[in-house]
C-alpha cells in the first residue's frame, strides 16, 4: 500500500490562533491582540470623551505593537487594533483641539460657556463664578475677592446644615409654591 502524502494538518498554518487552531506557545500574542483590538474599537467609539478615548487609543497602539514581539509581523487583529487605536486618537485629539479653538476665538460661545459656569458656582458653591471675579481659564477677565472667601465659606456651611436638617427642601418648595402664586 502507498503512503498518504496529502496536506500535514499539522502544520503552523492550522494551530495558528488566528485560524482557529490551538493557540500552543502564541497564547500570550493573541490576549494582548484582543485587548488591541477591543480597546481600539472602545477608543473609537468613544472619541468624544477625549480623557477616555485618548489613554485608551495609546494602549490599543502599544499592545498591538508589543504583540508581535518575536513573529515581527502583525495579525489580522493586531492590525485592527493598531488602526481602531490610531483613529480614536486621532479623532478624539482633532475635536478636543477644534473645540478649544472655538472657545478662543468665538467670544459669543465663551460668553455663553461663562454663563453656565457662573450658574453652576452659584447653584452648588464655590469661589469662582462672576461674583467673586474668577472666569473660566480662557476669560479676559481675572482677579480674585479676597474678602468674599470666609463669607462664602459661611454660606456653604449653611447650606450644608439646611441640606441635613431638610430645611433646604421645604423652602425650595415653599418658593416653588410662591413663584407658581405670582
């Protein structure tokens, strides 16, 4: 009888993980491509929070540059994360610095971002807001009040205390109930 001398199954090209074989001595190589390419896809999808999508889009570039290590090419996967990475970066790097260019240069919008931190000092505390001088770090103008800071402080114990004591709601609801009269 003559010897099969078909395809050897037991080649690289089968147990390679990326074909689905067994992973054998690449196990490591593939984690860190998957981590690549799922933090690639969460940067990219996540581009608009630049404080997320920007540390994630660096670590999806290392692992898929450190997942290569000694086969010096990359994986399908790898390259996905590598590019997914890149992208999010990239985009979320672009809005950020587009949207502070907005600020710089469009004093209606810097005004408009001013009112709603002023708001927002003044609903929950604080020391910034209009009444005390501070803007925003873009502003045109700055200086401080250093007699509004103990008074200020007065004011934010107080509310603390009326908050605990349940004070705060009722009269919320009694000037509710006032305004709603008028």
């Amino acid at each position: 009888m003559e010897d099969y001398s078909g395809p050897d199954y037991s080649g690289s090209d089968y147990t390679d993980p990326e074909y689905g074989g067994s992973p054998g001595g690449r196990r490591g190589e593939t984690k860190l491509t998957t981590a690549a390419f799922v933090l690639g896809i969460i940067a990219l999808i996540a581009f608009q929070i630049f404080f997320l999508a920007i540390p994630l889009g660096i670590l999806a570039v290392v692992l898929a540059l450190v997942s290569r290590h000694k086969s010096r090419h990359f994986t399908r996967r790898a390259k996905f994360g590598l590019f997914l990475g890149l992208a999010g970066c990239l985009l979320s790097g672009s809005i950020t610095l587009y949207a502070l260019h907005l600020l710089r240069t469009n004093p209606e919008l810097l005004a408009q971002v001013q009112q709603v931190y002023d708001y927002y000092f003044d609903q929950y505390g604080g020391e910034g807001g209009s009444g005390s001088g501070s803007t925003l770090p873009y502003g045109s103008s700055g200086g401080s009040s250093d007699d509004a800071g103990s008074s200020s402080q007065d004011d934010i114990e107080s509310q603390i205390e009326d908050i605990l004591s349940g004070n705060y709601r009722k009269e919320k609801q009694e000037q509710d109930e006032n305004t709603n009269f008028l």
